[in-house]
C-alpha cells in the first residue's frame, strides 16, 4: 500500500488558512484531518474529537510527558500539540491528512517526518489587508487582535523556510495553488480515493 503524505498548512492569524483548508477538505471528502490537543476552550461550534482534543492543563502535561505529542508549542497563551496516533493513522491508511499547526509546529513535523510531509505557508496579501480581514471577522477583541499581529514577523521569516508559500489575495486562486501543490505531491493511487 502506498505511504500517506502530512499536508501542512500554517499562516498568520487572518491570512485565511481556515477558509482555504475547509475548501479543500470539501473537495476531497477522503482526506483526513488531524485533530489537535489543545487546552483552549472550545468556540461556539467547535466539537471535541471534530475540530480539537480539549484537555485541561494537567491532561495535557500528561501527554508531553508520556511522549504522545509529535511537537507542541504554546500560542496566544494556551498549549496546541500534535498527536502522534493522528500522523500514524494517516500514513497507516495511506492517504492525506491536512494539518493546521502554527509556523514551528510545521517545522518540527518536517524536522520528523522529512519526506512524508509538505510544509504549505499563506501568506496575506499585506499587513494591512491581514489586519483589515481580522478586524471584519470579529471573533477577536482589540487586545487580542494586536497580539495576533505581533506574532507575524516571526511567522512571516519562519514561513520563508517552507516549501511552498502561497498569497491568499484572491481565494479562488489560492485554493486552486494549494490544490495543485497537493495533487503535484501526491501518488496518483492515492488522489482517487480521495
Ligand atoms: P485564519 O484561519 O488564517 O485565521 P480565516 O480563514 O478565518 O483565517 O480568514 C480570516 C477572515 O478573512 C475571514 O473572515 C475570511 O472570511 C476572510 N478571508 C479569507 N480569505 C480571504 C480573501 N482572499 N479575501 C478577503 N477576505 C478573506
Ligand atoms: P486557534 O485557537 O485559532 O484554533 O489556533 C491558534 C493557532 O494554533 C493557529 O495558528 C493554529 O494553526 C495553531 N495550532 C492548532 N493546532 C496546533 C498544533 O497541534 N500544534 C501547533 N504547533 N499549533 C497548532
């Protein structure tokens, strides 16, 4: 059976990763998702198992030290991890999982898995268009909002290291380059199962 591939996409808070990443998932309703650990609380909407583990501080200290997190980094305040059992079940199965991670968890999944993963950033169109579209979707408030934006030089040198980056100016083209960056890496068995 063929080895899955870990299709990894990070960006800076409202360059749009999320709209993207759920256009793709739509169009391939075989592809996997990976499910993070996280001790944030869940937003409206959000399920446990669907779109993050959610676990108290303890539970997830208890994961670092048993050794079932891929890589894990603290961000805006709360801890996010990656589980190993998620990147097991994607290259057991043999097929894509998309994973939305921050800048250096992209980086340490690549630092483990060197060639089954592929590191795709979004970048926005510039750093007033990124605050613009953070400040129209209002799910943030103003002082949140600014400790988003403090993170983007860093997010912006650490993406220059991925190997693809895209500009989400216009959505349709983004989710068109993103498609073809994951078609291009993956085994053509694989895409029609997808
Ligand atoms: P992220 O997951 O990167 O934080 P979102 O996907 O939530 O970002 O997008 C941030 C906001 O920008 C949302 O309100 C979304 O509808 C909007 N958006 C996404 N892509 C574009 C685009 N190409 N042009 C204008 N607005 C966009
Ligand atoms: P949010 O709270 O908006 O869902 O996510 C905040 C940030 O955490 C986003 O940049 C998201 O990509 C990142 N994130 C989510 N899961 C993980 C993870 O498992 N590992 C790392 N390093 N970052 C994550």
């Amino acid at each position: 059976m063929k080895r899955g591939k870990l299709i990894v996409i990070s960006a800076p808070s409202g360059s749009g990763k999320t709209t993207i990443a759920r256009a793709i998932m739509q169009k391939y309703p075989g592809m996997l998702f990976s499910v993070s650990a996280t001790t944030r609380p869940p937003r409206a909407g959000e399920l446990e198992g669907r779109d993050y583990f959610f676990l108290s501080k303890e539970e997830f200290q208890h994961r670092v030290e048993t050794g079932d997190l891929v890589e894990w980094e603290e961000i805006y305040g709360n801890f996010y991890g990656t589980l190993k059992s998620e990147v097991d079940r994607a290259l057991r199965q043999g097929t894509i999982m998309l994973f939305d991670v921050d800048v250096k968890g992209a980086l340490s999944i690549k630092k483990t898995y060197p060639d089954d993963s592929v590191l795709i950033f979004i970048k926005p169109p510039s750093f007033e268009a990124l605050q613009q579209r953070l400040l129209n979707r209002k799910t943030e408030d103003d002082a949140t909002i600014r400790r988003r934006l403090d993170r983007v030089p860093m997010e912006l040198e650490k993406g220059g290291q991925f190997d693809w980056q895209v500009v989400n100016d216009d959505l349709k083209i983004a989710v068109v380059k993103v498609d073809e960056i994951i078609r291009e890496h993956t085994d053509s068995e694989i895409l029609t199962h997808l």
